[in-house]
C-alpha cells in the first residue's frame, strides 16, 4: 500500500533534445544537455542570423497527487463491504492447508507380470 502512495504522489519530469526530427537525448530528473549543435546568440547588432535553429527541446511534466484522503471514518458502504469481502476471503484463503492431501491413496499400481524394459530392448548384432 505505501509503494501505491508514493508512485501516485510522486512527481517528475522527462527532458527530450531533438536535432531536426530525431529525438538525441532524453533525461529524467534532470535537463537535456542537449547535441552541441544550438545557434549561438549574436554578441553584435549588425551580425543578424536569419536561420531558423534545428534543435528543440520539450518537457514532459507528469505531476502527481497533492491530496490524500487520510481519513478513514468516512467510509461508504461499498468500500466496507469490499474491504469485509477481502479480508474474509484472504483469512480462508489459507485455512486447511494443514492437511496432507495426496491424490494417489485411491490408486492401485498395475500388476507387473513380465519386465516391461526387457521387451523393449533392442540389440545390435
């Protein structure tokens, strides 16, 4: 039940670099560092660069939860009757398991009247 409570409250992001179409790199928790191929910001006025940058980045943002119901009086029927379902289940679910039970005792082995491997058996001469 903890494991569910934290993957539902767990929040995270996922960095994507893209060179043109082609997805480079991809990073969690973290930012891309990205191909080495972004356009540079001219330092001068008169150095104008009127080509369009072939790299991008995106973020995909997964947010989790904020709010739990930490409550647990205010319980609607369905939920009492589910949660009574399973622990009756689960309770029964291991009961008589004390008991040896072999599906063999009624079983009566053949009687053997010649040995079966001698038969069988194949020589080469």
């Amino acid at each position: 039940m903890a494991f569910v409570v934290l993957c539902s409250t767990m929040s995270f992001t996922i960095d994507m670099h893209y060179c043109g179409d082609t997805l480079v790199e991809t990073a969690v928790f973290k930012k891309a560092k990205g191909c080495g191929m972004e356009m540079r910001i001219p330092t001068s006025e008169d150095c104008a660069i009127t080509k369009k940058n072939c790299c991008n980045d995106k973020q995909l943002v997964v947010d989790g939860q904020d709010e739990l119901q930490l409550q647990i009086d205010k319980i609607s029927f369905e939920q009492h009757v589910f949660i009574a379902s399973f622990v009756y289940t689960y309770i029964n679910l291991f009961e008589n398991l004390d008991k040896n039970v072999s599906s063999y005792e009624a079983y009566k082995p053949p009687l053997v009247i010649r040995d079966i491997y001698k038969i069988d058996e194949n020589y080469l001469i």
